[in-house]
C-alpha cells in the first residue's frame, strides 16, 4: 500500500481513521511497554489487516502515551525520586543517593539522545529501509536470544539500592539498540538490567525510570515534527485517539509485566519474541507478506 507523507514526515495513520488507529493504539500501548517490539506488531497487525502502515511518526508519537503510563505506574517512584533531588540540590547535598541517581538517569540518557538525532533522517523519511519485515525480524530473534542468555546466566539477586553509575550507563548505551525497529526499548533496558544481576520486578523498574527522560523527548520531538510539517486538525485528533487508548492500554502493559516478573520470569517474552521474528523472516521470504 502506498506510503503517506506529510512534508516529509511519515504520516500514515492518518488515512486509517479514528477507528483504526484506536485498534492499533491498543495494540501500541501494550506492545510499547512489553519487551516485544511495538514496531514489530505496528508493521504486523496493519499487513495481516490489509490497513496501511501507520507510520513511524505515529509509533514515535506514541511515545508521549507510554511516558503517561509509566509515570502513573510508578509515581510513588517518580515523585519521591522528584522530591528528594530538588531537596539535595536546596541543601547542596550532592552526594544524596536521590541526587546521584537522577544525575546517572540524565547521563544514561546521553547516548540515546545523540544517537537518535544522528540517525533522525533514516530512521523517520517515508519509506525507510529500517522499517522493512525483514530486518524487524531479525532484530526480535537477536533480542530473544539475547534475553534467554540473561535468563539462563545472570543471578538476579542485586536490588535497585545496589545500582551503580556503571550500571545506569550500561543500560544507558543499551538502550540505543532500541533505535533499531525490532529491537524494542523495554526490551534492550530490560535484557542489559537482567544481565547485570538485578531481580526481575528491580530489572523492570530501573528499565522504565532510566528511560523516562528518553521516552518524553523522542514523544515530544515526533509531535514538534508533525507540527514543523504542519499536520491537519484531522490528523491531530486522530492522534489523539490513539494517545488515549495507547496510555490506558500501556498502564495495564506494565502491571501485566511487573505480574510476570514477580512470579515467574521473562521465558514467555523470549518464546514470544522468538516466533513473532521467526514468523516474519519466514513469511517475508515465502512472499506472504511485503
């Protein structure tokens, strides 16, 4: 199906409509925040439909949805982590943990943000070879993989109270594969906290505040874009469909996620991540999806 550009900018969830773009805000929200690659099934869901691509705008657009979840989810996190750094900066005690952990947050965001500015044309023209089946495939078998491994060899018995700088700047680095479409960037966090020994639910919860900063600006760049490329009110209100639904369906994602990382492990999402990738590369190769 043809591509749809606005100035430039991918804009193909706009001819899906309201209806639509709600479904795949659903599908967007629960993905986005799942190591499962939201792009993988925003390139799925709409080929199995026969819909249009929605765009890569969209899926970064959507980004804005899972920065509203994670905040609710973990706002007792959030706002103590707020409150006691503005107290440690009042008091100029700069070797407070609040203080420190928020500093590593910042610089763990570092390499993403220049990362992402650096492959910003690639990654979002119209029509990006990046966004192709074939290579969202392999990237969901690569991360599958390397999850199993931080299963199967990691102790996972550190707590969020033992993370150091190192730490947050491992994640931090590892959090760039998640420009990659496949690679997914719960996943890419969540596989390198794993990796680094932290129990499963410390893991998850370092992913998602050491990828706050991150989230909002690549939301808040991908709506700053659509403005530049003056997107109609249409397009703005569809939007915001999906941004409602997608924040609503995201919220249960991660209480779904932190479940299954108390009680069991992060197996299911390897095995699933496994044969959505397998799926793709195999049906791509037989000609049953393009």
């Amino acid at each position: 199906m043809a591509e749809a550009c606005t100035n430039g900018v991918d804009t193909g969830f706009v001819a899906l409509g309201y209806a639509k773009v709600a479904v795949l805000g659903i599908v967007q929200g629960i993905t986005e925040l799942l190591p499962i690659s939201s792009t993988a099934h925003m390139r799925i869901v709409p080929a199995l439909l026969g819909w249009q691509d929605p765009g890569s705008a969209f899926s970064a657009a959507m980004q804005l949805a899972a920065l509203v979840a994670v905040i609710s989810y973990f706002w007792g996190d959030v706002s103590q982590l707020a409150t006691n750094t503005l107290r440690a900066v009042a008091r100029r005690d700069f070797r407070d943990r609040h203080f420190r952990f928020s500093v590593w947050i910042i610089l763990a965001t570092i390499p993403i943000g220049v990362a992402g500015m650096s492959l910003s044309q690639p990654l979002n023209a119209c029509g990006s070879p990046l966004r192709t089946l074939t290579i969202i495939g392999w990237a969901c078998v690569v991360m599958a993989i390397l999850l199993a491994l931080a299963e199967i060899y990691a102790r996972h018995r550190r707590t969020l109270e033992d993370v150091s700088f190192i730490d947050a700047m491992i994640v931090g680095i590892a959090q760039v594969g998640a420009l990659i479409p496949g690679v997914s960037r719960s996943g890419s966090t969540l596989t390198a906290a794993l990796a680094l020994g932290l129990k499963r639910e410390d893991a998850a919860r370092f992913s998602f505040l050491l990828g706050l900063p991150a989230i909002a600006l690549a939301g808040f760049k991908e709506v700053w874009e659509l403005q530049k490329a003056h997107l109609s009110l249409d397009g703005w209100s569809i939007l915001l469909v999906g941004l409602v639904v997608a924040s609503i369906s995201a919220f249960f994602a991660i209480w779904g996620l932190m479940r299954m990382l108390e009680r069991f492990s992060a197996w299911p999402f390897v095995i699933y991540r496994g044969a959505i990738g397998i799926f793709l590369i195999v049906s791509v190769a037989l000609g049953h999806l393009t």
